[in-house]
C-alpha cells in the first residue's frame, strides 16, 4: 500500500468501513479539514484536532492559557492550510477530577481559548465537559471560504512543481529539547526564542488566504508532523515523490549552536520536528512570493520539487539522493 | 445564582469569559446545539459530546461496537431535540496503547458508528485519532432544518404549558442496575429489555423533525441527564417553575418487580435516570399527541405545568407539593 504511515493506514481502512456519503460535502476523511458546500456555494470547512496531556503537552511545561492557546492554533493552522477563515469553534474538555486547583485550570485553558478568538476573530458555540483520567482538549473549528474563491487541498500537485515551506522550521522541536534539558526556567535566554516557538506558535491564516488567491499554488497542508513526514504524504496523495534541497540558510548559527550544546543534529530538527505549523505548498514555476500581499510569504522558501520519476521522499545533497524516513510522530 | 447545576453554574461562567460573538450563529453556548443560519436561511445545527470510558460506558458491559453506537445516538439526540436532521459527523478518538486487541476494537468502535450513520444515512466527514490512558470518544454532529421551518430551543415556554416526555423514562437506570447486579451474562431474560435501553438507546430524530412542524409546541430539549435536572433546566431557562404530575401509568409492573428484587425505588428512576433520549417538550394546551404524523407521538404523555408562581421543581402527588432535588450527573 505504500502508505506514508501506519496511523495513514489505519485512516484509510476506517473510511472503508464508512459507507454513507454525501453530495454536500466534496472532500470527507482524508484532507486537513472537510469541505461543505452550501446551497449559495460558500464553503464551509471543518477540521478537528486532539490535544492529550503527556502526548501534545505537559502541564509542568506551559501554562493552562498557553495550552489553551495552543490546542486552538493546532486547528487554526489545519484551517490556514485549506485557504480559509476561522469562523466558529466547539470545545470538548475532559479534565482530572482530582486537580485541586481544577477550577482554577479550566477557566485558565479558557482565558487561552479566547485569546486566540479574541485575535481572529471567531466564537466558541459549543462544547461538552467531562472529567477523566488526564486533561484532553478536543476542538472542532468551522472556517469559511467566499464563493468566488476556492480551497486549497493536499492534492493538485504536479510532476514539476516546486515545493514550499512559509518559513523555518525545527524550531518547536529545539524548543522541546530546551524544555526537557532545562525546563522552562532555567533555559538559557539566548534560547528562550526556541521555547516561545514550542509554547506559543502562530499558525498561517493571513498567508494561507493569500495563496488561495493565487492560481499557481496547486495544493497545500499545514507542517504538523514535520517535514519528512508531511512532503512524504502530499506526494503520496499526489501519486508522486519529492526531491528535498535545502540550503545551509535554512539552519540559524543559533539553531547550530543549540544542536552543540545538546549533542543533536539540527538538521534532524528541520526535517523531522513537528507542530511547525507553518505552511506546505506545492506551485508551478511561475509562483513569485513576492507578488503575494502582505510581508508572511518573503519568508517563504523553496525545499523541493515534486518527480513522477520515483515515489517517496528523497534528499538530494548536491552529489547524491539518499531516501529519507520518517521519525514524526506516530500514534500507532 | 439558582442554576440547575454547578456544571450549568461553571457554563456561565466560561460563556463570560468567550468575548467573540457572531451575527452568523444564533444560538452559541447553552443549548443543545448551535445554530448556524446560512445565506439562504437554511438553518445548521452543531452539537458535540464525549463519552468517557468509566464514567459514561465500561467495556465490560458493551460491545465497542455498541459503545460506538450509543456515543453517534448521545450526539443524534441533541439533533432530534433541535429538531433537524443529521447531516454529518466528526469523530475524536482516544485509546489505551496498551490493549492487546486494539485495532480490533478501534474497527468495532467504528462499525458502531457507521451502524447509525447508515440508519439516518448521514457521513462521518473527518476526525483525529490520539493514545492516551483510556478510551474517550468524542463526537462533533452537524444537522439540518431547511429555511421554510425552525429549530426548537431551550428557550420559549410559556407559564401554564404543558411538560410533556416521549415515552416511559427509568428503563436506562434500570438497565444499569441490572448490569451492575448481574453482568450482561447473568442479567434474568425477563429484565433485559432495561439492559437493552441502556446498551442500545433510541434517539427521537422522526420525533423532533415532527414536531418542529407543529406550532403548539413552544420549546423542546432532549433527556440525557434525568427529568429531574433536565425538566428544571427548561424551567430556568425559561424563567419559570415546573410541577411535575405522574400517574401510576408511568412504571410499568417489570420495572415495580425489578425494584423489588433490587430494593430500588422505581419512581427514582423515572424521574432521576439519565441516558434516556427521551424528547421533553413544552406546548401550549392545544396541542394533541394524535395530530402527529407518524406513532411515536402516541408514546407522549403530560408529565407536568409550567408556573410563573414558584421556581425550581416541584412534584404534586395529588395532595401536596414536595420540592425534588437533583441527583442526575454531574461532573464537578
């Protein structure tokens, strides 16, 4: 089967069992988010993310606002990734009963919630509670595309086509390996950029309605579980491989310095880290970052390019190609 | 305050806390559903619930596919009390990394699922999967009400309507006794139809969708938390008291004879006993069961008034009235 994971597996045969479908919705299970279209053909989409602690997050490491905060970006970036605008969100929280600060918490993780409405904008119109074991976040985010324009989907692209990343990554990854090195407080401040990236990342929806306006992005998704995974799956959806090229720029002298001090590789960390929640985007030649409105998409750049010469993803180092496998994260 | 709850109590609370509104969405938090009106007035419902392992089902006690079942049926009956039609669902799910069967019971679980999508013929249209520390679903369910007619609400009964419930309440609560006296294996056949109301509930979505058309009927919420706490929730969102009036016809003899070998009080789970997705209405005196099209008015019957003379719930056995305190779940 090929597929770019075991948890890709899994979804595939779980949609096999799912037999009922609908004229109303023209993608189901298998994009970042799901596309309903409506009578006056607006689109509405739809996406839902889980944040479990001790899997997404550790409460000894970020605030309740800053989980808060968070859980909402992982759905707002699964939202940019489609070209559209936040619109509305319902929240399931599941909480431990025995947190004696409980109700302290909730309204916290809350305070998170609406700081990220507060910034684009949108209600929470739902929701559910329910204690447990351990604190579950669960968000369904509703966004919305006008009728004069379009989704952007993982497939749609081409043998040929360039692939895009809407800036740097590795950061959250570094990030992490801060926070279990040092914890929060005793990060060294020349680092405290990587941490901030980790606790509070900023997910693309500005950029993400720019490219849809733009004919030569043929598909995109979000970068939530790195790259070697997530060009792997936007090849693969597109029954293509991707050739990666990076250059020494995408690697700070910071970034460098921090992978010496912890004994890892920073490379690794470009490729492999997740909850980047940056932007991947196929294009044709013809696609000029700096036509795109607003200043997000200078930071824009070209990592690769899509073949229908070999399947997977390969590296190419200017010598050779080596194939590259996936570290990202996996549930199963 | 004078909330139904401290969980209703804890609602409010959040709701002030969540600042951004939207013209687009009449109902926000507080009813069953959202409701979303599109451009062309077609109405969109949104509701979400969890089920936790332990606190709403056990594994031993259900299939997972009748756990996936009754987790789509807690969702469609927030839908049937709104009175729309299912439309679509999004579905979270967490689970133990270490069971030993776990694909199996992930596909089961989603066997389930697909067993009521393919009886009200609506399609799961996306979701995430995670591990965690047990089993946790939970589910995101769209509905329709097409522009020429109307969603009912929490909202809208008036003093001296009339309460009225969908049919015999109890037989869930009853079923759980019977499972935690006997296990599914044990339970005596004479009393498995209990187990079976709670293993395999009905939503009331023919119900909903027939009474939505029905002017009489003022306002409408679903039963899932128990008469006693849903019927004063209707009360005090409606600014009113309600006195409850059941006749003997109410418990059936197996649920006396249960009782008795259970050295339970029936009439406790009549009005006490949740996860019943039983419909609780108000509607002026007009209104008549046999006017509706279909047989499941049939099962109707007046349970109560509504009054502007006293708040909270009352129960008039015929010759006083005693207030009746809430035991139905909460979570905090």
């Amino acid at each position: 089967m090929n597929h770019p994971s075991t948890e890709h597996e899994l979804i595939s045969e779980l949609k096999s069992l799912l037999q009922i479908h609908s004229p109303r919705y023209e993608i189901e299970i298998g994009d970042d988010a799901a596309v309903r279209r409506g009578n006056n053909s607006d689109q509405i989409i739809l996406t839902t993310d889980l944040c479990v602690q001790d899997v997404h997050f550790k409460t000894e490491w970020m605030t309740f606002r800053e989980i808060g905060y968070k859980a909402m970006v992982t759905n707002l970036s699964d939202c940019a990734s489609m070209g559209a605008s936040p619109e509305s969100a319902l929240i399931q929280l599941v909480f431990p009963k025995n947190d004696p600060a409980l109700l302290e918490h909730i309204i916290q993780l809350y305070q998170g919630f609406n700081d990220a409405c507060a910034r684009w904008d949108f209600p929470v119109i739902g929701g559910d509670l329910s204690c447990g074991n351990s604190w579950i976040i669960g968000i369904t985010l509703l966004g919305h595309v006008p009728s004069h324009s379009r989704t952007l989907r993982r497939s749609g692209a081409q043998a040929g086509d360039c692939l895009w990343v809407s800036g740097e990554t590795g950061k959250s990854l570094a990030g992490l390996h801060c926070l279990q090195k040092w914890g929060r407080k005793h990060t060294p401040d020349k680092f405290k950029s990587f941490v901030d990236s980790h606790v509070r990342p900023e997910p693309q929806i500005g950029l993400g309605i720019a490219l849809r306006e733009n004919v030569a992005i043929h598909a995109m998704m979000d970068l939530s579980d790195g790259i070697a995974k997530d060009a792997r799956t936007i090849g693969y959806e597109n029954g293509l491989g991707v050739i990666l090229k990076f250059d020494s720029s995408h690697i700070s002298p910071l970034m460098i310095e921090l992978g010496e001090i912890l004994d890892s590789n920073p490379f690794e960390w470009v490729i492999q880290g997740g909850e980047e929640y940056e932007l991947l985007f196929a294009s044709s030649d013809s696609f000029n970052p700096g036509s795109v409105p607003g200043d997000t998409a200078r930071r824009c750049k070209c990592i690769g390019t899509f073949t229908k010469e070999r399947k997977g993803l390969w590296y190419h180092d200017g010598y050779s190609l080596t194939e590259v496998h996936t570290k990202g994260w996996n549930h199963l």
